[in-house]
C-alpha cells in the first residue's frame, strides 16, 4: 500500500474491494429464523486486522474470530477501514476511519464504536472514503471525499454530514471514487472517477453530477475502477479497469463502454480486481485476479472469462484479495487471502478453496481486508483487520472462538 494522505484514493491505491452492499434474503434470513430454537435478539459481527479500530470495537489490531458487535440489524455494507449497518428501525450507524468525513457523523473524528448518523435509511453501500445511502423516501445521500466528484452534488468539496443528490432511487453501489446508483424506473446513474471508464459512458471523463448510464437494470456492483451489473433479462454487463480479468470478457482490455459477459444471473459482486456472479440456477461463477485463492477453484491462476466454482448459492461477495459467499441452506463459505484473519477461520492463512466458516447468515460483506455478516436473528459479526475500530466490537483481544460483544447496541 502505499503511505496514507489526504484522501484514501490518493493515498492507497490497493484498498478495495468492499463497495457492494449485500441486503440479506429476507425470505431465507426468516427460515433460518426458524432453525435458531433459543429466544434470540438480532446482532452484528466482524473479524480481521483492526488497525486503528476498522471493526469498530474500539480497539487497534487484528480479530481471528468473527465478535459481536450489534444487534437488530437488517444490512450492513463494508468500505476500506470504515463500516455501515442499518438497524431494523432505519437508523444507520457507522465506525472505524473518518478522515474525510465518510462516517457521516460532522467530525472527521475516527470512531472505533459505532455511532448513529442518520434515520429512514434503506440501504447503503461504501466507497474507499465516501459512503452512499438510500432513504426509506427513495432519496440518495452522500458523504466524506469529493475529490474526484464521487459524491455527486455538483463540486469537490469534502463532506462530514450527508447530503442530497438524487430521489426515486431504488439502490446504490459504491466503487472506489465512483457512485452508482439505480432508479426505481430500472434506469442506471453514475458519478465520480471515470479514469479507466468505469462509469460506462463511452469516455473517461470525471462527473461530478449523476449521468445515465443504462436502462433494464435490476443490481449494481462496484469496485476499484470497475463496475457490473445485472439486466432485468439476467444479462451482466461490465465497464471500466480490465488488467486482471475482472470484465469477464475474455481479454484483459479495459472499456469504458459496458460489454455483455454473461446471461442468467441473478446478483452480482465486486472485488478488488476480481468479480462474482450469482446465476439464477444457483452457480457461483468467477473471474479476475486470483493470485491469492480468490476464485476459490483451488488454483491462483487468474481468469479472464467466467467459470463455475461453486452451487447452491445464494449471495456473494468480494473483498480485496478474498471472497466470501453464502449458500441456500445459510452456510458461509471463504475463499482467498486470510493474512488478517479476515476469512473468519480462526487462523491467518490463505485458501485457493472455500471453507465453511459459519451457520445461520442471511447476509455478507467483505471489506479490503476485513468482513461483516449478518446472522438470521438479526446479530451483526465482525472479523479481520481492524483498521481505526471499523470492526466496532469494543475490544482488542484474539479470539479463538465467536463470542458476544456489545449486546444491545
């Protein structure tokens, strides 16, 4: 990585892969529900190298076990070292770096436990250093760095409290200073860097305001310099940064015009330099950089075209050298770089297969080098690299074992 400055995306132009937001299945999240026999309450977890706080614990340092770090939640969405999760009254809470304002609190004050920022929230997706949500009105906001207009208000300027850019939106992808956004008409808007074309409008041309890019589009994923999505018809298409394969396409030729690459998906995730699909049979199908297992086809040779690595699967997604998925039967599974624990497995090693790494998750995501996920009663969990507290468990110590944080929150 390079040394930190001002903004993430000047300072470090390896810390990616953790824009997509995963919305957990609510028809699985309530039949898991019926599997967990004790009265439970809803929470939330982490686990990873918690450097600075990232996983929002309240200490620096690294998790090997995922740890508990709120309860009632309904989403979450990982960034590089800072976190996001919504509760099931709409409030949205946020930990770990604030230098550019992205937790959305009116500081730039790095918080290692989470802190309330805004109500009526649908869903949220984070960026390196900007975070983008939907409001329960169909409202987009946005907050932290506009250096490269990735904030979409027309200007540059940094933020520390969110503000208005768009309505009738739909849902929101964050890539690493780029915004995406789908409106409830299918129509597909995007804003901020566009150096390798990944805003997908035939140029490279940085936007400060929300341009169309598509129509017919049903998801969004994002990451580094690149973005995917889903047609309503389950065609994905690709744009932007193609060094390593992550298009799909076959070539390691960047677009900035978006190319169709697959058909019957049904969801689809971002990585640093790699990408996951979800087909509407259930098949995990991957491509891009896999020097690390990321593919998890038990090589580290990557790939420039899709393949099939895995089935029965329900989400997936991308963090910035590993993958995690989640099955139909609520098993999640790891795949790739686990240097800071952040596989969840116990252990700092790497895998070029998946691991099953829990039971009961509704939904997933996976931050550069650390990962959420959400259980199906409700209980958010933390795990890896905890770079400024981002994995908000209020604590410091290895864990071998899963165990309660924070109750309540």
């Amino acid at each position: 990585m390079l040394n930190r400055g001002v903004s993430c995306f000047r300072r470090c132009l390896n810390r990616a892969g953790m824009f997509m937001v995963i919305v957990g299945d609510l028809a699985l999240a309530l039949s898991l529900q019926s599997q967990v026999n004790a009265a439970t309450v809803p929470v939330a977890f982490g686990f990873g190298d918690r450097s600075g706080g990232a996983l929002g614990d309240g200490y620096p340092g690294y998790v090997l076990e995922p740890v508990h770090v709120a309860d009632d939640v309904v989403s979450v969405a990982a960034g590089a070292a800072f976190s996001a999760f919504i509760k099931s009254d709409g409030t949205l809470w946020t930990c770990g770096e604030n230098s550019e304002g992205q937790l959305g609190d009116g500081s730039t004050q790095h918080r290692t436990m989470p802190v309330l920022v805004a109500s009526g929230v649908a869903s949220v997706a984070c960026g390196s250093d900007h975070m983008a949500f939907v409001k329960s009105d169909g409202t987009l906001w946005t907050v932290g760095s506009n250096f490269y207009g990735q904030l979409g208000d027309g200007s540059s300027v940094d933020r520390s409290t969110p503000v208005q850019v768009a309505s009738g939106v739909a849902s929101v992808a964050a890539g690493w200073s780029h915004t995406l956004y789908i409106k409830t008409d299918g129509t597909l808007w995007a804003f901020g860097y566009n150096g390798f074309g990944q805003l997908g409008l035939g140029n490279n041309s940085m936007q400060r305001s929300p341009v169309q890019v598509a129509t017919g589009v049903a998801s969004v994923a994002a990451d580094t310099y690149f973005s995917i999505w889903v047609g309503v018809d389950g065609r994905l298409w690709a744009t932007g940064q193609n060094a390593s394969g992550n298009l799909g396409d076959g070539t390691t030729t960047s677009r900035n015009l978006a190319v169709e690459v697959l058909t019957g998906v049904a969801s689809v995730a971002a990585g640093n330099a790699h990408a996951l699909a979800v087909k509407t049979d259930g098949s995990l199908w991957v491509t891009g950089s896999n020097s690390s297992g990321q593919l998890g086809d038990g090589s580290s040779a990557s790939k420039t075209a899709f393949a099939q690595v895995a089935s029965d699967v329900m989400r997936a997604s991308g963090g910035g050298n590993f993958s995690m998925f989640l099955k139909a039967d609520g098993t999640l599974w790891a795949t790739g770089s686990g240097a800071y624990g952040n596989l969840g497995t116990g252990a700092r090693t790497s895998r070029t297969s998946p691991i099953q790494v829990a039971t009961l998750v509704a939904a997933v995501d996976a931050g550069f080098s650390y990962s959420c996920y959400l259980k199906a009663d409700g209980s958010l969990w933390s795990v890896g690299k905890n770079d400024f507290g981002v994995l908000g468990d209020g604590s410091s110590a290895v864990r071998a074992e899963p165990e309660p944080i924070l109750d309540g929150l």
